[in-house]
C-alpha cells in the first residue's frame, strides 16, 4: 500500500509517531507523499523523511502554501511565502525575509502542494483573489521545474477548472487530492491529464456519489490516501467515550479507503493496491516498489 497524501508531522502524532509508522510497515504501508501546508511544515517535512525513509518505506515531499493558510495571510506574508516556496523548490538559499534561514538545505521535493483553491467556509469565500493569487504562482512554478501538483479543491471545482485550462499544467501532471465532487466533474479533471485520489470520504455509507465518481477513473490513473490524521473513517476511530490506547491506525485507513474503493469499481483490493503504488510512485518519480527477495 502507498499513501499518495499525509501530514505526519501533525501534532497530534508527534507522541506516538515512530509507533504509528512501525505499525504501519508491519501491516504493508510501503510509503507516503508527505504534502505540505506553509513553510514550517516544509522543514518538519524534511526531517520526517531524514527519519524514516528507507529502502523499504519510501518517503515524498511536496511543498506548498495551502489554500486555506494563503487565505488567512496578510498580502506581504503571502509573498514571502511564495518567495520562499521558489527558493525551496529551486534549491536556492533562503534567506530571512523570505520566512526563515531555518529553512536551509531542504531537499528537492517531488511535487508542490498543496495548492488550489478552497471555498466551504464562510472565511474564505472572500478571498477568492488571494487563493487565486497563490494557486497561479505555484502553478507557474510547477511549470518552471517540471513538477507534478497536488491539487486542494473544495467547493471551488469551476473556478480551479477554469484556472487550469487557462494557464495549464506542468508536463508532469498531476493529482487532484481526497477528491469530492461528481463523476461529471471528475471526468473534466481527467481529460487534463489528472490523477485523482481518492480519501476516507470514500468510505462512508453516505458517499455513492464518489462511489460513482471513482468508477470513471482509468486504472493508471487511480490513487488512494488517508490524509491523515484527517478524514478518518468513522470505522477506524474509538468508539464514543473510549480513549484510544493504540497508535493512531494509518494503515487500518489506508486499508478502508481500499476496501471501500474496491467495492465501487468491483476490483480486488489486492489489484487496486498493486496499481494505486505503481501510480503514486511513477507520478511522484519515487524509487520502485522493492521487489520480495
């Protein structure tokens, strides 16, 4: 199994995280795109993927400035994220008033995100030219460099829709994360040449409209994700009034995603698994799968 979106480095993790990762890889998690939010989350990042990559649990980073978090920042805060975003990326020093000198020596990520543009609440319908703002910026840097986007897109599918066939996507493509809307929508994301994955929403009793939506998505083109620590399915969480004693259940998500994947596509679990890590690590240029010995 290969988790195409997380963010580790959550604080609610923080405690347990070499538990939740060993428990991972002993229920077959081979890897994890790490996504990124803000810069501060591009150095934690990197240091999880110091920690825990390895020839047998391949670790992505991708870095970018969330649409929700472009939202809340002032203009001159947005432009030096940005700024230090295209320093990042391009591996060029990074200098205080771009956000930090602490940001130095971060590797190459493998995609920017997440960017996009995000509209469910009432705080951030107002700031539709500043999402935008930050959503064309990262895609012209996308371009630049040649690296795949993970898309963020929440009640905004026809003005990101318009943006990306206005400006275009980088050669290497790339993946619209958790997707929510229609099959009609993800057909139009498709014949941009998109990955769409798909996240715990896809596991709810109430999701047949996603459950539609996944059936159009080609084979190779086809991702799965947990996001976590969000969109956990209700099956995988503590029942009400039980406090959690084991680590925080990663794979036990992954693994509902699958299993609610397969039953929408009628594929077997053990295909949509082979094919969704082949997708993941092709899209994100990630080393191969190790091969059993």
């Amino acid at each position: 199994m290969f988790d195409s979106h997380g963010h580790l480095y959550e604080d609610r993790l923080a405690a347990d995280l070499p538990r939740v990762v060993e428990h991972a890889q002993m229920d077959g998690m081979r890897g994890v795109l790490l996504a990124g939010e803000t810069p501060s989350t591009w150095r934690a990042q990197a240091v999880l993927r110091a920690r825990f990559h390895s020839p047998t649990f391949c670790v992505g980073l991708a870095y970018g400035v969330h649409p929700v978090c472009a939202a809340a920042m002032s203009a001159q805060d947005l432009s030096h994220a940005l700024s230090a975003l295209h320093r990042a990326v391009r591996g060029q020093p990074v200098s205080d008033s771009d956000l930090g000198s602490d940001l130095a020596g971060l590797p190459a990520p493998n995609a920017v995100g997440e960017l996009g543009l995000d509209l469910r609440h009432p705080a951030t319908r107002g700031t539709l030219p500043k999402q935008t703002r930050a959503f064309s910026a990262q895609l012209a840097l996308a371009r630049e460099q040649n690296l795949p986007v993970v898309l963020h897109i929440v009640s905004a599918h026809a003005d990101a829709l318009r943006l990306l066939k206005q400006e275009g996507l980088p050669a290497a493509g790339g993946v619209v994360h958790s997707f929510s809307g229609s099959a009609e929508v993800c057909r139009e994301y498709l014949s941009l040449g998109l990955c769409m994955s798909f996240s715990g929403a896809l596991a709810r009793s109430s999701a047949p409209k996603l459950a539609r939506a996944a059936r159009t998505v080609p084979l190779d083109r086809l991702l799965v994700e947990t996001d976590v620590p969000f969109q956990t399915p209700a099956q995988c969480r503590p029942a009400p009034g039980q406090t959690a004693s084991a680590p925080f259940p990663w794979s036990a998500v992954l693994s509902a995603v699958l299993s609610a994947l397969s039953l929408a596509r009628n594929e077997p679990i053990s295909v949509l698994s082979e094919h969704t890590e082949r997708n993941a690590r092709a899209l994100f240029r990630l080393p191969s799968a190790p091969q059993p010995v």
